[in-house]
C-alpha cells in the first residue's frame, strides 16, 4: 500500500483538490451545491480558515485555504466537511456510486474518493498561480468560455474586490495552450 505522507504546516496555505467517487458529476445537482456550501460554512465557524479561493465543478472541487497560526489541522477539516456532506447527501435522497462490500466494511461509501490530493503553498508567485488555475478551470475542462461565467466559483468576490477583470480568462477555445502565461506550467495540478 502506497505510504501517503502530508505536509502539515502550522498557519500555512494550501491547495486542495477533493474528487467524487469514480467521478459522478454529483454536483451537476443544485441541491448538492448548496448542500456543500452549508457544510463548508458550518466548518468554517468550527474551525476557522481563511478560503482564499474555490470553484466547484461537476465532480470535483480545488480550493486555496489558509490556516490560523498554530493550527495544521486541514485533513480534521476536509474529513469532516466530505463526512457531514455525505451523511446529509444521502439523508436528503441523493444518489451514490455503487462501492465494493470490503469499501462498505470500511465505512466508505460511494460519494467521494478516499483522500484528497493537497500542495503546500510556499510563496507568492506559487499562490497566484494555484489561485489563477482555479479560477480558470472550468474554462479549461470545457464548461465555459470565461471565468465569468460558472457560478460556483470564488472568481465573482474577486472581480467584485477588483483583483480581476470580469472578463479574465476569457477564450474562443478551450485548451491549456490558451491558458494564461502563468498557468500553462500548472496545467493540470492536482488533477487526478
């Protein structure tokens, strides 16, 4: 078995990437969406961070979160937020993918993938291309044509705030060539 091992760094920032199991677009639903956004908000006041940056597709999220100094506890976090919204998904009706008895016997079930795919954010330039790469994703996986466009994404507070444009990222065509410069070097972070 594959030895995982995290960074943990007490007050750092992070890049995350959190996948659905066998990648059902579940929040393509928009009873998932805002069942989510409930479930990191509840989280948030629990254990308080900083979401500097997220954007949530069909069958994946990637976000940037900062911690408070002293604390390293993200995976607390992330468990608890992928646990609290599998536990109402499926109170609320919605559907899973179908898991093997020996994944049942482990109290898994067919929401997300185990684990969570994480980078440490160790300065500016490398912060600014993670916060861009995800403001840009749904552009690059064909969703859109502009960031502008996808709505569950922090690129709005953004554009509101004045750190972009509203029509940054913007293309005719969706591929990584047409990426911002800064983005083509990190064209498929995270992405499993």
């Amino acid at each position: 078995m594959p030895n995982y091992r995290r960074a943990y760094v007490p007050g750092g920032t992070f890049f995350f990437t959190v996948v659905t199991c066998a990648r059902v677009p579940i929040f393509s639903d928009s009873v998932a969406c805002k069942l989510l956004g409930v479930v990191f908000r509840e989280a948030i006041s629990k254990w308080p961070m900083d979401l500097n940056a997220i954007v949530l597709l069909p069958d994946h999220l990637h976000m940037i979160c900062s911690l408070p100094a002293g604390d390293d506890e993200y995976s607390k976090r992330i468990g608890w937020i992928k646990k609290e919204f599998t536990k109402r998904w499926l109170v609320s009706g919605g559907g899973e993918s179908t898991i093997s008895q020996s994944k049942r016997n482990e109290r898994r079930r067919g929401i997300w993938q185990p684990r969570f795919w994480e980078h440490t954010i160790e300065e500016d330039e490398d912060f600014d291309n993670h916060f861009d790469y995800i403001h840009w994703n749904p552009v690059k996986h064909g969703y859109v044509k502009c960031p502008k466009d996808w709505p569950h994404s922090s690129f709005h507070r953004h554009v509101k705030a004045g750190v972009y444009p509203v029509d940054w990222g913007c293309c005719s065509v969706q591929t990584s060539e047409n990426a911002p410069p800064n983005l083509r070097a990190i064209k498929d972070a995270g992405e499993p």
